[in-house]
C-alpha cells in the first residue's frame, strides 16, 4: 500500500484490509444500487502456481506430511489443501516465483514502489518463504525509481556539509 495520508484515520484498518483481500486474489466489484459484489479470484496465475508448486519443494512436502500428525504445529493445511505457516501461504523455493509475488506488491497500483520495509511487512502478512526480508530488500536495491527517489532525499555527505558551512 501506498501512503494513507490522504485518507481519515479511521479509514486506514478499512484500506488495509482492501489491500490484503487483493493480496490473496479477491476483487470487489460495483454492482450498481444493490452495493459491492465480491470476486473470488482465486484462480489468479500467481496463487494457482504457488498451490501447486508446493509438492515440488522438498521441504514443503516434508511439512506437508507432518502438519496433520502433530497436535500443535504452525503449518497446517487449510480446506483447499494449501500448506500455510500461521496462516501465511508457504511458497515454494522457486526463484521466479518469488519474484513474480515480489513484482506484484512492488509494482502494484495501489503500492506505488513502497521501500524495504513496508513492503515485507506487507508481504509478510499473506506469503512466506525463506529469506524473504533478503530477497525483497535485493529487489528493491535495483529499482531505479526507487534508488532516485532515494537519492533525492538522502542528506548531503560530510564533505558536502562542510563546503556548506564554509559558504
């Protein structure tokens, strides 16, 4: 999500959750006087793929067969037969698809390049894979509008500084 500045404080939780819902592939749609109808869009390419790119990853699978079989474990398996990590969707250690979800938030309409951190707390909500907080922070390090943008706002260096002073 971009800024919520431009919206009233007790708006924030409600853009959230919008966002969150487009996250997992859920669409509202308008549907006239009778209000917002909501689309499961579930068979989005991305949350298709991460499904059934599961049972290649080896340890996945590991957990896959073991969730069931303990009482108290933070994987589990949900009804449409997903391994989720506290409620989180496991994705598979498969590089493009990393990237394809990290794409997906990074350029999304409605995140508009958010930084490192903003972004993997984001993220972290509805995904999990190992090195996450890595890969994103790579990611973001080669966005060139993201790298000017920083750019624009870092303080002048030391010697900057003391030319300043100087003048």
């Amino acid at each position: 999500m971009s800024s919520l500045s431009y919206l009233w404080p007790e708006k924030w939780e409600f853009a959230h959750d919008l966002y969150q819902l487009a996250s997992l592939g859920v669409q509202l749609l308008d549907s006239g006087n009778v209000g917002v109808t909501i689309q499961d869009s579930a068979t989005s390419s991305l949350i298709v793929e991460v499904k059934e790119r599961q049972y290649e990853d080896p340890m996945l699978v590991h957990y896959t067969d073991t969730a069931p079989q303990k009482k108290k474990s933070l994987f589990e398996i949900s009804g449409d037969g997903v391994l989720r990590y506290l409620g989180r969707w496991c994705v598979p250690d498969v590089v493009e698809l990393h990237h394809q979800i990290m794409g997906e938030a990074h350029y999304y309409r409605y995140s508009i390049h958010p930084g490192t951190t903003k972004m993997y707390h984001d993220d972290k909500e509805v995904y999990r894979w190992d090195r996450m907080k890595k890969d994103i922070v790579e990611l973001v390090a080669q966005c060139p509008n993201c790298q000017q943008v920083k750019a624009e706002h870092q303080k002048p260096s030391g010697l900057l500084q003391s030319i300043k002073i100087l003048t």
